[in-house]
C-alpha cells in the first residue's frame, strides 16, 4: 500500500451499488443470446427467454445474486437467496452460488473449532466441499499429533511424528532417547529389587549404579515422604549455584504435592505416573522444568516411590519458540496478523468496547526502491517502535509488509488520534537528517458491546478511514506547497 490510491480503486466487490447493464449490450444474433455482466461474466440463455425479460428484471437479479455474493463473504449472517424469486434463466447460477456460500460457511466455522484449538471438531463438512479440503487434513494431522504426543506422555516409546518438519525430528530424538533412559532404568530397579530381597546389602549396589546415570533418582516413602535413597544431593543436579537452596526447597515442596496428588488413591497402582515439576524464578518466570516419572516399589519393606527426574528445560523452551513464531513477528516483535486477527474476534465475541486503528506506513515502496531493504527494514522497525508507546495493554500486529493494527482498551477516539498525531509527529522530527520523510496514514473504528460487524468488516472500515487521512494529508501538503 505504499503509493496513495484513488477512491475508484478501494472497492473490490460492491458493498451497497448495484450493477447496471445498459440496453444496448443486450442484443440477438443467433439462436443463443448472451447477457454481459459485471467482473467478465456472461449466461447464455435462448433467444426467447430474452425477449421475455425487461431490462428492469434483469437489473434485478444481477442486484440480487451480487447482492448474495456480497454478504456470504462479509455478513454471511445476512445472506439469503430464494432461487424460486429469480427470472428462470437465473435459477441455476443462484444454485450455484448457494453452494457456493454453503462451502464457504462451513469452512469458515471449521477454521474457527481450529483456531480456537478444538480439534474435536464436531462439524458436519459437506462430501464435496473440496474448500474445507484442507483444512479437514490439517484437522486430521493435529488430532493424530495430539493423539500421539499423548501416547508418549503415558510411556509408549513406539510412537513418532511424522507430520511437522524439523519440530518431528527433535520430537523423535528426544523420544529416543527417553525410551533408551527409562528401559536402562527400569532394568536397574529390577535388578536392584531382586538384589534387595536377598540382603539390604544391596542397597549400596544400586548407589554405585544410579550414580552413573544422569537423571536425578529420589525413592521417597509414600507415608512419611522421606527421601530414603538418591543416587546424587539435589545440590548437584543442574541447579544455579547462587539459587540453589530455594531451587531445593521448591523441589522437596513439589514432589510432595506430586505424591500426594499421584498416589493418593493408588495404593495399590504399579502403573507408572507421570508429571512436570516447573522451578520458578523469583519473577515468575520459568528456571528448569523436570519431567517426573514415579513407580511404586517396595523398599527396605517400606512402600516407596521411586522417581526419575530428568531435565526437559531445552525441550520447553523450543516448544516456546514455535509458539513465539506463531505469534510474533521476526523483524519488529510485534504480534503477527494470525494473533492479530485472533484477538480482534475474541474481542468481538465477548462484546468488548474498543479502538481499532489502522496504520499504513508512507513511501515504503519509495525507501525500498532507492535506498534498499536494509533502509526499508530499519524504518518498518522504528515505526512499530513508535506504536509501542501505546504500552502493554495495547495489542499491535503487523498485518504484512507496511501495515499495522492497534487494538486499544480504554479509549476512546479523541484519544487514540491525539496518541497517533503525536506519534506521527514524532517518528519524522526523530530522524531530520533523514533522506525521505518517515510518516504514516491512519483510520480508526470505535467498537462498542452493540457491534454487528464482523473482524473484516471492522478492517474494511478502518482501512476506508486511513485512505481519507492520506488523501486529505496529500491535498494539505499540495496547498502548501502552492
């Protein structure tokens, strides 16, 4: 959007107009007659079924079937068709483009179960809506992950991802790994059981055999939650040494809670049990994160747990990540438009009242023509830089290249253009001995709890908004210069 447009060129599907069709491009040449409409359309219909519609009627269901195709993409809501009201030659295409809204539904309302994360999805998908094919396999595709990755948390080793790229094979190393860990342990405490029922003795075996294992194993009574072994002091486990009685004291308080919560009501369980310990920073954010996989046994006659913990940080950190490249964007670190768009229709569902600016950089195009994309990207920087004045409370996602959408809470308009008008202001007289003029145009919508319009409505509007800034800035800046 970086060169200004006309206000000819913002509408790309009527919105209210109808669609007039002059006399004269209705003519007969044959037996077949054609009817040109709007967009390179054309029906065929017999030469009789011409002569027996008026223009005013023909006007009429080209209204009527724009009319449909208008609201199926915007107020889908809104859109009715009745075939039977139609001209007979119209019939057909208004089947048509029934259908046409039909798949259009429901794979918009299939696209929502999944971006709201519920990939049990119970909607109905027509067998020839090819539309939604692909989200149906993408549905497919996260259910079976979802399905497997949980198979892995309950012990089965055997399952991999084979569905996501890179993330699959980091996936199925550490599997691996974890399936070679927990079978050598389990050999262990085998032998060691076996050992104990011979001589109490054997107890220092198996200290001399768990101390060669990486993991932090902790056998701890069930009904007194005393640590009766551990192959290594907490101390030395991969703990910060400048925290490292804090992280011990979280450690004790979490296995409590793990026993208490896992084997509460499985006295009698063999089944393994799995959990996550997470070790906080004094801030709340997140130090290490242990996985913890307990298994009853008897020990010196006394019912234990015994547990593996193993470091699982590095793991939970890469999950973040792709997290972090879903919902950020690289270059300026603001939201991306997925979450964008995301939370601009949670907003509108739960009726929240609220700004929505729409922000277009100026000369982007010009910058990245001249002076290259290394300039390009320094300015797209320091712009989103400018809008993050608005502070936390504030939502911004870059929708794509040189726009921005700002999601305000408590403000109102007069606000939201004061803020905007300081920073436009204040992005230029940063950089005054910059070679092009840093500026943007932008347009704002006042959503209240009433609001009928959906998230690309409220965009429309937005958008239709920032080009009368930048055409009434243009004309400011010609009678200036005049």
């Amino acid at each position: 959007m970086d060169n200004e447009k006309s206000a000819e060129e913002m509408t790309s599907i009527p919105t209210k107009e109808t669609t007039s069709l002059p006399a004269e491009e209705m003519t007969t040449s044959s037996a077949e007659e054609t009817i040109s409409l709007p967009a390179e359309k054309t029906i065929s219909l017999p030469a009789e079924e011409i002569t027996s519609l008026t223009l005013e009627e023909v006007q009429s269901a080209v209204d009527a079937l724009f009319g449909y195709l208008r609201d199926i993409l915007y107020t889908p809501k809104q859109a009715q068709l009745d075939p039977e009201q139609l001209p007979e030659p119209f019939r057909e295409l208004a089947q048509g483009l029934l259908f046409i809204g039909r798949c259009i539904e429901e794979n918009r309302s299939l696209a929502k179960d999944l971006g709201r994360g519920n990939l049990d999805s119970t909607l109905t998908i027509s067998p020839d809506n090819e539309i939604a094919s692909g989200l149906k396999a993408l549905q497919s595709t996260l259910k079976h992950i979802s399905w497997q990755v949980g198979q892995v948390a309950k012990g089965d080793y055997k399952q991999h991802l084979s569905h996501a790229g890179m993330f699959s094979e980091s996936i199925n190393d550490m599997i691996d790994q974890l399936k070679e860990r927990d079978k050598a342990l389990r050999a262990e405490i085998e032998l060691t059981q076996q050992l104990a029922n011979d001589s109490r003795n054997t107890v220092l075996l198996l200290d001399g055999i768990t101390k060669s294992i990486d993991e932090l194993i902790i056998v701890v009574d069930r009904a007194t939650h005393e640590w009766v072994y551990t192959n290594r002091e907490p101390l030395q486990y991969q703990f910060d040494t400048e925290r490292n009685e804090r992280a011990v004291a979280l450690l004790y308080a979490e296995i409590n809670e793990y026993l208490e919560a896992a084997f509460a009501e499985q006295e009698t369980t063999e089944e393994p049990v799995q959990s996550y310990i997470h070790l906080l920073e004094d801030e709340g954010t997140i130090a290490k994160v242990y996985s913890v996989v307990g298994y009853p046994i008897t020990w010196m006659d006394r019912k234990s747990v015994v547990m593996k913990l193993v470091d699982v940080t590095q793991m939970q950190r890469k999950q973040e990540e792709l997290e972090r490249a879903a919902y950020f964007d690289t270059l300026t670190k603001a939201y991306s438009r997925h979450y964008g768009m995301l939370t601009l229709e949670r907003w509108i569902l739960e009726r929240q009242e609220f700004i929505l600016a729409f922000v277009d950089m100026d000369g982007l195009k010009y910058v990245n023509d001249t002076l290259g994309h290394v300039a390009g990207d320094e300015y797209i920087i320091t712009t989103s830089n400018i809008l993050f004045g608005f502070g936390k409370s504030a939502v911004i996602s870059r929708l794509g290249g040189d726009e921005f959408m700002v999601l305000l809470l408590e403000h109102t308009v007069e606000q939201a253009r004061a803020d905007l008008e300081d920073m436009r202001k204040r992005l230029n007289e940063a950089y005054p001995d910059c070679e092009y003029d840093r500026s943007f145009s932008f347009g704002l919508v006042e959503v209240d709890k009433n609001n009928a319009h959906n998230s690309s409505m409220l965009l429309s509007i937005a958008d239709e908004s920032m080009y009368k800034d930048k055409r009434d800035r243009k004309k400011e800046r010609l009678e200036h210069r005049e």
